[in-house]
C-alpha cells in the first residue's frame, strides 16, 4: 500500500498522527517525517529520522500511501513578506515532492479561519491557508490525487506542547504550574474536535473533498471546568469578561454528519485519557 509521510513531523498535530497511526496498525507500512528543526523523534521505544527538505529532495519514486501535510510557516505570521517568502518555498518543495513520488491520497490540515479573514488577528493566517488549499487542490486535480482537507477550528490532542497559545494548552499549563485557570470570558464558544477523529476520517473515502472538523461546539468555561476538575484546580472567571459573541465555529455547510462517525466527545474522560497519554509516553525531539 506504500508508506506514510508526514510533513511537518515534529509537530503537535503531526506528532499524535504518527502515534494513532501506529496505534491503528500502520507502524509496518514505513514512515516519512520531515522537520527543518529537529533529526530525531523517539516515542516510547520507536525512534523515527526527521528529514530536512535537503535529504527530501533525494527521495523520488516511492509509493506513499498518505501523504500528510502540517508544515506552515507560523513563525513568519506577522511579516507578510517574510510570510510568503517561506509559504512558496514550503510549497515548492511540497510540489517537487508530490511530482516525483507515487501518491495516492493528499490530506491537508486546514483552518476555520478561513472563514474569519475579516478578523484582523486571522487575516494573514486566513489569506495564506485558502492560498494553501487552492495549491494542492489544484496539484491534486493535476497529477489524478484524492485529497481530503481538514478545516480545524479548535482540536485536543496528545503530546501537547505548554506554551502553545491554546485556550486547551493554557488551561493545562495554568492548572499544573499556576494551581488556578484563570477563564478571560467563559462565553466564548469554539468549534472543537478530538484529533483522533480527524485521523480516523483521513484513512477513509469521504463524499466531501473539504469538511469542517466541528464536531463539537464547546464554551471556553465548559473547557476549563473539565481540566480543572482532572487537575483539581480552582477556576477564576475574570470580572465583565462574559461576552456571548465571541465565536469561533462552523457554519453548519461543509460539516460532516455526527451520525455517521460518532465523534469522540470533549467530556472529562477523553480530555483525561489525552493528559495521561501525554504524560505517561516518553517522547523526545534531537537536534
């Protein structure tokens, strides 16, 4: 069936792909993982090589079963020219190596806000992942390859990393290093996903090339009571901080049936199950 590569290999969401890949028994098909940062992955007793786009560049006429696609150029965000200096060699070095290799299935993790490009702290996030999405779709179109592309609002996954600006990470983070949450506006509504999901639907055909991965929509205080209930932490709401308005979710079009996939829910025992793991699992990134 060829093997799996992941692009974007030392990441968050590209790290907890690689462990529910092997949790669902992909871990004899072979592995591609790529990183500018890192040379080695180790999980638990599986070490994995981090490729360079150099050492990339070399690979060609492999079969690749799924061809899994995180890398975006975040660290660039605020410069736009910065920004797309980085987004067209990212995406160069993608086309090269989807052209010399055999690929059978293109996933690409997308963004909700592609929908808030009026929001002025998405406005380059949103220009530049739609930017992101016509590429491959049209790559994809070009050289006869099923794609799937993944809108993400907001996700819980394993193998998290404290300092990331995420309502779920910064809860953790508060609840082991502060012993308080500390809640700006309890209100505020996300669209969330349990990533496993996501992984699950990128290994199946789908009636929908893009889906909105809003399989639950969730208020922020909601969230902090769960973690603050695993952690037994204290929650502080933030006086005049209640704003209902604050939205950040899916317009119900490009959604896909909960019905049809019974998508793990955001409650206690999966937020707990996704802590333990993370915490239990030895995981490390060399350079």
């Amino acid at each position: 069936m060829g093997k799996i590569a992941i692009f974007g290999g030392s990441s968050w969401l590209g790290k907890s792909t690689l462990y529910y890949l092997n949790q669902m028994g992909f871990e004899n098909e072979g592995f591609i993982l790529t990183s500018n940062t890192y040379k080695k992955l180790s999980i638990e007793e599986d070490r994995f090589e981090l490729l360079s786009y150099d050492k990339l560049r070399k690979i060609k006429e492999e079969e690749i079963r799924i061809l899994y696609f995180f890398s975006f150029p975040m660290g660039q965000i605020s410069n736009e020219e910065k920004l797309k200096e980085n987004f067209d060699f990212l995406m160069n070095e993608f086309q090269s190596f989807v052209l010399k290799n055999e690929i059978n299935k293109v996933f690409l993790a997308s963004s909700g806000s592609v929908y808030y490009e009026n929001w002025s702290k998405y406005r380059l996030y949103s220009k530049y992942k739609k930017k992101q999405e016509e590429f491959i779709l049209k790559l994809c179109k070009e050289s006869e390859i099923e794609v799937q592309i993944s809108r993400i609002f907001s996700v819980v996954a394993p193998f998290y990393n404290l300092d990331s600006n995420y309502a779920f990470t910064s809860f953790i983070n508060s609840a082991i290093n502060k012993s308080v949450i500390e809640v700006n506006n309890p209100l505020a509504t996300r669209s969330y996903a349990n990533f496993i999901d996501i992984v699950k639907m990128s290994i199946v055909d789908l009636d929908k090339k893009i889906y909105d991965a809003s399989f639950w929509n969730l208020e922020i205080g909601t969230l902090a009571n769960i973690i603050g209930e695993i952690f037994n932490v204290e929650v502080v709401v933030k006086e005049n901080s209640k704003n209902e308005n604050d939205k950040y979710i899916s317009n119900d079009v490009n959604k896909i049936s909960n019905n049809k996939f019974n998508f793990s829910k955001i409650d206690y025992q999966n937020i707990f199950d996704l802590i333990k793991i993370t915490s239990s699992k030895k995981i490390y990134l060399e350079k």
